[in-house]
C-alpha cells in the first residue's frame, strides 16, 4: 500500500479509467462522490491520463485549457468544457450547489509557442503569440466532498464545469486590466464588486510558466487554441440560480443564466 499526504490509501497500480468514469458520472449526474471512495493518482502523469480521459468521453466541439500552476510553481494545463462562444450561443447552464465562478482574461493564440529545450521564452514572447483577447467566466463544479489532494482536484480538471468566452477586449488589457472596477451580480443581488487582481499580479504569468515547462506536450500551446490566465475575483460562490451579469470597467459585459 501507498499512500499520498492528505489523501486515502489505495491499492497500488491506479486506475485512472476507473476514476474518470467516476468523475464522468458526477459531472453529468450533478452528484458529489466522497473523496475516501475515489482513487488517487501516484502523479501527475496518472492525473493527466484522467484528463484525457474525461475529454474524449466528453468529446467537446472545441476544448480551451485552463493555465495553472501547481503548488510546487510549475506550470499546467487541463482541459475545460463545454466552451461556449457568446458570441455564437446563449450560455445556459443547469444549477447546481457547491458551483462558483471565475471571472478571467481568456487568450487565443495566433501563433504557436512549442516547447523549448535549449532556450526559455519571455513575457513579450507569450504577448506577442496572442491574436484576440478576451472576457470569460469559469464555471466551477463541486464534485467530491471533503478536500481532495491535488492530484485528485487537478484529475478532476480543476473543478471546471465549463467556460464562457464573452467579448472581445483590447490587446493592452493583458497589461492593465490590474485594478480595473469588476462587478458580478445574480439575479439582481450583487455577489462580488472590488477592483481586478489576478493572483500573481501579472495575467500572462502562469501562461510564461507553461510555455518554459520542458515536459509539456508537443502539441500544447498551438495557434486557435483559447487559453485562461487565471481569476482576476477568486471563485466567487453562487448562491441562487438566475442571470448572472458581469462588468468590467463599466463597459465590457457578459452575462450568463443558470436555471
């Protein structure tokens, strides 16, 4: 038997299909599994096989990738879906407890950004790869009770229960958007209203991170793929069903019905 700091024991050889069925039915269920009845991935290899896993049972029209660090400081990705396009469809999503959101700047790339090995990239780099900005809202699914270990949490792909890309913002944004007004509001009643703060300071951070990690995949990080940067609110709990408005700066909008 092995075990993992903060989490259960489980027999050796990990089942990472086993888990993602697991998760799978959770997420479509709106049920939330106990963390002691799930299995635990040995390392993040395991936890990304899960990830995979859950995409291709899910099997999205279009994927974007949530960019993050772990809690050693390397950077990773995992996969968010359903992805919806305001700019194509109305965002709809069922109500659930436990659920919450993250109000972020999104990024398309224009170009593609390959790893490197014999070099590393800089911030201008990642700016310079990016085509569109954008406004987005995650939304964060509570699936398993208890506090997971990260391995567990990042199988799961971070909580996410899918992602909204909203309007289209400047380029400078990406510099600026630190101290911005940004309010959220549900059905009328306002659940966050403070300036913008992503939790490095610097939105392209977490992405610089993942572009410099040798041992990201090869086809990561290439040309159309949206990508996040992280919250600029935190995950703001939501508390009742309704429409969910938000407002950066007074002039940029999105808004979203959980029903």
């Amino acid at each position: 038997m092995s075990t993992i700091a903060n989490s259960p024991q489980r027999e050796a050889g990990f089942d990472a299909a086993k888990l993602a069925d697991d998760l799978a039915f959770a997420s479509k269920g709106g049920t939330v599994i106990e963390v002691a009845a799930l299995a635990v991935p040995i390392n993040l290899d395991d936890a990304i096989s899960v990830q995979m896993m859950s995409l291709a049972h899910a099997s999205p029209a279009e994927t974007t990738w949530k960019i993050a660090v772990t809690p050693s400081g390397d950077g990773v990705r995992a996969p968010m879906f359903p992805l919806i396009d305001q700019s194509v469809s109305q965002a709809d999503f069922a109500y659930r407890d436990g659920q919450r959101l993250e109000v972020e700047i999104a990024v398309r790339l224009g170009t593609s950004l390959p790893p490197k090995l014999d070099a590393v990239y800089q911030r201008d780099d990642i700016a310079a790869a990016i085509s569109t900005v954008f406004l987005g809202i995650e939304v964060l699914e509570k699936r398993m009770s208890g506090t997971p270990a990260y391995l567990l949490r990042f199988a799961d792909r971070l909580d996410n229960g899918g992602y909204i890309i909203g309007p289209a913002l400047p380029q400078e944004l990406i510099d600026t958007v630190g101290g911005m007004p940004l309010q959220v509001t549900v059905a009328d009643h306002v659940i966050f209203d403070a300036p913008s703060a992503h939790p490095k300071a610097d939105v392209l951070s977490w992405l610089l991170a993942y572009a410099n990690n040798p041992t990201r995949p090869a086809d990561s990080l290439v040309a159309g793929e949206f990508l996040t940067t992280g919250s600029l609110c935190g995950a703001i709990d939501l508390p009742r069903s309704g429409l969910v408005h938000c407002t950066l700066d007074g002039r940029w909008v999105m808004k979203v019905m959980f029903s």
